[in-house]
C-alpha cells in the first residue's frame, strides 16, 4: 500500500524548507508543497493548523502534524 501524500508547507529560499524537502525526498515520502508566498490562500488553513503561528515549514502527514521542529521561517 502506498504511503499516503504528505502535505510541506513551505516558503521559497526557507533553508528549513529546503532542509524538510529534501528529508522527504530521502525518505522516498511522496509530498505536495504547498508555498504560502505563491499560494496565499492557503494562509487560512496554514494558521489553523499553527494555532496563529506564521512559521514555515508544517507538514501534514494524515493526522500528525509538525511545525517547524529544525527551526523554521516566518512568513
């Protein structure tokens, strides 16, 4: 069975992002990236799942989510 997607909410040039990116990648985790700069819509949502932060990178993976464990980036 495949894993399902995890959802990367990112921000373009966030070395933590990047960081994140390329941990799913190495751990062959399919991802959507979701950059909040390009896609401002997506902020609503973003800051439910935050509880208000505007910090980058949060993934989504089914019911856990993490918030910027390595350090993250305002947006």
């Amino acid at each position: 069975m495949t894993p399902p997607t995890v959802l990367l909410y990112m921000r373009a040039g966030c070395r933590f992002c990047a960081a994140k990116r390329a941990e799913l990648e190495q751990n062959g985790r399919p991802f959507r990236e979701i950059d909040v700069s390009a896609t401002p819509e997506a902020i609503p949502e973003l800051l439910k799942l935050t509880r208000g932060r505007r910090i980058v990178p949060v993934t989504v993976d089914g019911s856990r989510i993490e918030i910027a464990t390595a350090g993250g980036t305002a947006f």
